[in-house]
C-alpha cells in the first residue's frame, strides 16, 4: 500500500483487522466470523465492518465464483507503528524513554521484560547496530 497517513480505527475494526492479519491469503466472512466467535457478531454485523474498512482501503475485496474474499491491504506493522507513534506524541511527548519510565513506575514491566528491554538496548548501543 502506498505510504499515506492512516487512520486511527475504532475497536470493532480493529478487531476485524487483528484477525485478518492472522491470514496470509485472502478469507471469506465465514472464516472471519469462526475467527471472532467470541464477539458474537452477526454475518450482516461482520460485513458492515469489512464495508467500513475497505471504505478506508485498510482492506480489499475480491469475487471468486460465488464468494467474495477479504484481505488486509495494511500491514500490522505499519498500523502498529502509526499507532505506537500517536499514543508516544500524545501521551508522552515524543519521549520513548518516558513511557519506558512510566511503565517501571506503575510496575507494569515483569523481571524478565525488563531484562529484555536492557538486552535490546544493550544491542542497539553496539557498533554497527541501526
């Protein structure tokens, strides 16, 4: 997709989204329906959703035979980033090392995630690391 300013989704999308990047090739509402059984949606209620999104082109559309497929057009990891971008601007000011100082604080943070964080900044400090 090509690099444009996405938008921030509400949850009901969002979900529809986490299960959709849990596929690799195109799915069908049934699939998608087995996938989020636990919000108890209805088959017009899924479609809606899939309308929404593919309105915004998070997701793209396509007919094979008497079906019609769905497939994430936005990476993960890109909607992640935009997300994780927002909630540092608006929360913390750009400051990475503020919401790090903010989760030690509220001990959000187990032992051995703070042992993995020191290990990635350990790496990211080393010569040659990007």
């Amino acid at each position: 997709m090509p690099k444009k300013l996405l938008e921030k989704l509400p949850e009901a999308e969002l979900d529809v989204m986490l299960a959709l990047w849990t596929h690799t090739q195109p799915v069908r509402t049934a699939r998608l329906l087995e996938d989020l059984a636990d919000k108890a949606w209805s088959l017009s209620t899924l479609k809606v959703l899939l309308g929404r999104l593919a309105d915004k082109s998070f997701v793209e559309v396509t007919r094979e035979g008497r079906f019609t497929l769905y497939r994430a057009r936005v990476r993960e990891e890109d909607y992640r980033r935009m997300e994780t971008n927002g909630l540092l601007r608006r929360y913390y000011k750009n400051s990475v090392a503020g919401m790090v100082a903010a989760l030690v604080q509220d001990e959000a943070l187990t032992g051995s995630e703070l042992a993995e964080l020191k290990e990635l900044l350990r790496k990211a400090g080393e010569p040659g690391a990007e």
